[in-house]
C-alpha cells in the first residue's frame, strides 16, 4: 500500500536521530518506520519550516520517505499560526498527489486534515476515490473540559473533519465520546493509542545519576516528563513538594527549547521552588535526549504528572516500559494506559493534597511499589508496542474503503435492532 501521510508540523526526522521532539514528530515517526516494516511505502508530507531543508524527498528509513513542501515562511510557526498557511500547504499537496497517487490519505492534526481535504478537492488526478484517516491527538472539545482554552475555529473544524473524513482515529475513549456527542457515528471512529519501544524504553540497562542532588537511599526520586506550562501540573508538583520532604523531584521539559535557562516558563517555576523552600529538592532539566532518556527514568523510583490534560500519554507509557510505578492524573489518554491500583495510582484533579497522598501511598508501601512496577512493564509491551500501534492503523486503512465502510454500518445497524428488540421484549 502506497500511504501518503500527511502531517503540516510534525516532521519526523529530529525523532528519527534521536533528539528531542514533540509527541507528534515522534508518533509520526514510529508509525511510518513500522508501517514500511509491514510491506508499505509510506511519504511523510511536512512543511518546510528551515531555508536549507532539501527539495526533493529525503529517505528516513527503509520504505519512508520525507518530502518537504513550501507554504509560508521557511521557519517555525507558533500555534497561533499553524492554520494560516493550510491552504497554501494544501495547494502544494495536491499538486505533488497527482504524481504520487497514493492508496490512502492520513492526515496527522487537525491542519493536516484540512489540507488533505483542500488537496482532494483541488487535485486534477480523480482523488475522490482515495480513502482519507484522519488522525486527532487532542480535541479542543475535550481540552475544554479539563479547564484549558476554547478555540472556537479550531472547534469548529474538527467537527467537519470528523465527519468528512472516511475514518477517524482517535488516543483515547475520552475523546471518542467526545467525538459521539458531536454525532459522530461510533462506526467511523476508531480508538489506536500513543506508542512505546519497548527495547529502547526497558528496565534493562544502566541508569543515570546527573540530575540528583540526594542518593537514592537518602530521598525517593520522582520524575516527570512534562511541559513547564500551567497545564503541565509542573507547579502542583511543585507545591506537593512542600509536604513532601523525604522526597526530591525532577522535572523534565518538553519544551524543544534546548536551553532551559532561557524558557520564560522554567524561570518562573524555578522562582516558584525558591519561594515555597523547596529549590534544593527540585530540579529543572531541558529536554533529553532520546537515548539518554530511559537511563533518567531507570535512575527514579515514581513516575508523577499533575498535567491538566495529556492528550498523548506518551511519557506515562516510557515511564512504565522503564518498570516505574505512576501516579498521574486520570485525564486524556493515562487512563487508558494506568490501571489504576494495578500499575499506579489515578488521582481525580491532580491537586497538591492528591499528588501527596498518592505518592506516600505507593512509597510507604514497597511492595505494593514493586508490584505496579512489574504491572507497569507487562502492560506497557502487552498492549502499546509501536508494532501493535501499527496493525492497528492498518486496520483503520482497510475501514475507510468504500466497502468496508457500508460493512460496517450495515453491523451497526444489526447490532441497535437487536438491542432494541431485546429491549421491546
């Protein structure tokens, strides 16, 4: 199958050698690689965000390629930003499809979505035929109802999408619902989780001291791998500390910053610790590279977010592939990876008193601590390895044809008369 996978701003290739990157960059990544390794040819369409990008196709691995396409300025846009340029993205799409004439069309983002709709309508090839997925990571309907910003346009696209689209992937159930009360049919959408390697992200292997101040035997560690925004949760872990002192915490951005020193969110958590005593037991990290990284996880004891919402759950699954117990709010996509009281503690609201019962809870009790750990591990290669990911997508492929799609309306279908004859009786 020649899959042609749309995504505007999540360029693959910094995941690809091993730097820091978004979860987007990185779910495109891992999926494309697994994908060719399945028998397909997979081009990732990105914009081209850097002058000196190459024209032409760069080979990313065995059967992927990366093909960059001029839409606006040849930097990186901020999100206020992204869909100004669409159309222009879509334009330049369509016009490279016609060459290409892909057998699918998966849209990573809600942008990308757009722009594969606009280069379906606008390609002189006859595109109609070429089933499009849509892929969300986040919905603003969701986002919304965990307190963060409405983005009424944003909204109000998404909605389009996942009804124009030929089949709709989706992280969690939260956003599945989400997706059912807008009327979406529960046919046309298919829940495929965030993905983990797990012989890259293993309890096997060394583990790195450089970010600790205590040894192990003297304080718990607890990491999180998270963005230093509010809706990271970075200052409700920050205010647990205080009640924590047995504890030391490190906090991991995601920013793709490099230099922490200079993100305007790092200094004002750092001014946070000084003023609440705490600076000596907490510690700011920039982004970590991906080989470093599991080697961080290994060198902690708990696993601990307090984000507002987590669209991805891509650190919480790395954390357990790392055999680390988690405690994290019960938000976007960690409760379909946390079992609760199995592989960790959910807490409702991630507020400080929560974070602090919680964490003593799994550190009181070593056994129980060892326990969600071993949990943590089986079901992070269980149930989220990039290959299962992959099967999956593969899946969501098939149920975007034509045919396969009236199949499974026609099953549906099936399946409400029975209910509600079973309920008539």
């Amino acid at each position: 199958m020649k899959i042609a996978m749309v995504a505007e701003h999540a360029n693959p290739l910094p995941a690809h050698r091993g730097e820091p990157a978004c979860p987007a960059s990185l779910h495109v990544c891992a999926l494309s690689r697994q994908l060719a390794k399945r028998g397909h040819r997979v081009t990732v369409y990105v914009r081209r965000s850097d002058p000196d990008q190459p024209d032409g196709r760069t080979r990313m691995a065995r059967g992927v390629s990366v093909a960059y396409l001029d839409a606006g300025p040849a930097r990186p846009l901020s999100a206020e930003e992204h869909a100004e340029h669409t159309g222009a993205f879509g334009s330049a799409l369509s016009s490279v499809l016609d060459e290409d004439g892909p057998d699918v069309l998966h849209a990573i983002g809600w942008t990308s979505g757009l722009a594969a709709l606009h280069a379906q309508a606008h390609s002189e090839r006859d595109q109609s035929g070429t089933p499009i997925v849509q892929t969300f990571h986040s919905l603003n309907a969701s986002e919304q109802r965990s307190g963060l910003d409405h983005h009424p346009e944003r909204a109000r696209m998404e909605t389009i999408l996942a009804s124009r689209a030929d089949h709709v992937l989706v992280n969690s159930t939260d956003q599945q619902g989400e997706l059912a009360r807008l009327g979406v049919p529960r046919h046309h959408v298919s829940v495929v989780p965030f993905g983990v390697d797990p012989d890259h992200f293993s309890v096997e292997g060394s583990a790195s001291a450089e970010h600790w101040h205590s040894r192990r035997e003297e304080r718990a560690r607890l990491v999180s791998v998270t963005s230093l925004t509010e809706a990271g949760g970075a200052d409700r872990l920050v205010e647990a500390m205080t009640r924590l002192p047995e504890a030391e915490l490190l906090l991991v951005s995601t920013s793709e910053d490099l230099d922490v020193a200079l993100d305007e969110n790092a200094r004002r958590i750092e001014l946070l610790a000084k003023e609440a005593g705490v600076d000596d037991r907490v510690h700011l990290a920039g982004p970590v590279e991906r080989k470093e990284l599991p080697r961080l996880l290994r060198s902690a004891d708990v696993y601990v977010s307090a984000a507002s919402y987590d669209p991805y759950g891509g650190a919480v699954l790395e954390a357990m592939a790392c055999g680390l117990p988690v405690v994290a709010t019960a938000t976007g996509a960690t409760p379909g990876a946390v079992l609760h009281r199995t592989s960790g503690v959910l807490m409702r609201f991630g507020r400080p008193d929560e974070v602090v019962r919680s964490v003593r809870a799994v550190l009181n009790t070593p056994t129980m601590s060892t326990a969600y750990g071993i949990a943590a591990v089986d079901r992070a290669r269980s149930r989220f390895t990039w290959q299962r990911i992959a099967v999956e997508t593969e899946l969501a492929y098939e149920r975007s044809r034509p045919q396969q799609a009236e199949q499974d309306r026609a099953d549906e279908d099936e399946t409400d008369s029975l209910l509600l004859s079973g309920t008539a009786r």
